[in-house]
C-alpha cells in the first residue's frame, strides 16, 4: 500500500517530468515531494526506477481516465468514436498541456534500450492499441486491426500537433479524418 511519501514522491515526479522531461534531477524531485533522499531510494531504488514508476502510474491514470469518457457514451460505436476524439480535444485543451508523458519520454529514451521505462512505455502503447482495436470490433469495420492501426495514427498525430503548435480544436479535424477512415473501412 502506498504510503503519503510514496504518493508526494511520484505527484512531484510526475509533475516534474511531465513539464520540465526526464533530464530533471532526482534531487529537484526529492525537494519537491519534501523527503529524505533514502526515502526515494528505498522505495525506488534510483531515478531510473522512479520514472519507470512514474509514467506507469500516468499511464493507469490517463487510459483509465480515456476509457471513462468513451464508456460514458455507452454501448453505441458512433457515440463511442466520437467520444474518443472530444476526450483527446478536451485533454489537448488542459493548462499546460505537453503532450503525452509516455511519448514524451519515449523520444527522450529513444537510445537506452535497457532503461526500464521502456517495458512501461511498450505495455501503454500495446494497451492503447487493444483499446482502439476494442473501439474498432465495436464498429463492425471488416478489419478493426487494420482501422485500429490507421485510429493510432490519427491519435498519436493529433496529439503531436496539438502540442507542438499549441491547437487544441485539431480534435476536430481528426475527428472528421477517423470519420471518413472508418466508412472507408466498413463500406
């Protein structure tokens, strides 16, 4: 069970790394989350571990909060679609919004191939793909992989532009684009 420590270390991990990246100091989040060095330490052995942590929880926190906003819509697929494209444009609207942290640190971690936030970063982006290709079986599409493949695109692509070029409302755009991708699929 995680202790109030534990949770103020990966709230200011999370925060830190979401805003500055993950060449933020581990003593930077140490001040942050107001604990002994050893705390982190025991709890996570060292920074590595401690980002590793940090984007599984935002990983918990983020598809958990996307699946929420579909399930909303409940079982009808057009209202579901839609739902993912208005969640992703409400998320791209948030203050401070970077984009997301599991991409982010991907890029940044590109080169160590062993850090082990990678096994975090392949377990998000293999659970976003069977939520799209869920998403997509729900839509009747003669080849929801195929679909959910072109949906990770249009995401993953929105989400870059969104950030990058600060436009939030790309949503919309994609949305239109995921519209026409999906009656070309199920045609």
């Amino acid at each position: 069970m995680p202790t109030k420590a534990h949770k103020r270390i990966l709230d200011a991990a999370t925060r830190l790394l979401y805003h500055d990246g993950l060449h933020v100091s581990i003593d930077r989040i140490i001040a942050e989350a107001h604990v002994a060095p050893m705390t982190v330490y025991r709890r996570f052995g060292g920074k590595d571990e401690l980002v590793a942590a940090t984007l599984e929880r935002w990983s918990a926190e983020w598809l958990g909060w996307l699946h929420d906003r579909i399930d909303r819509r409940g079982d009808d697929p057009g209202q579901r679609m839609a739902a993912l494209w208005e969640a992703l444009e409400e998320w791209f609207a948030t203050e401070g919004f970077r984009g997301s942290l599991i991409a982010n640190a991907a890029a940044e971690l590109r080169g160590e191939p062993g850090h082990p936030a990678q096994k975090v970063i392949a377990a998000h982006r293999a659970a976003m793909r069977q939520f799209l290709v869920d998403l997509a079986v729900m839509t009747g599409a003669h080849d929801p992989a195929g679909l959910a493949a072109e949906l990770e695109v249009l995401v993953e692509g929105a989400v870059v532009v969104a950030m990058v070029d600060r436009r939030p409302a790309v949503g919309v755009s994609v949305h239109a684009l995921a519209t026409a991708t999906l009656a070309a699929r199920s045609a």
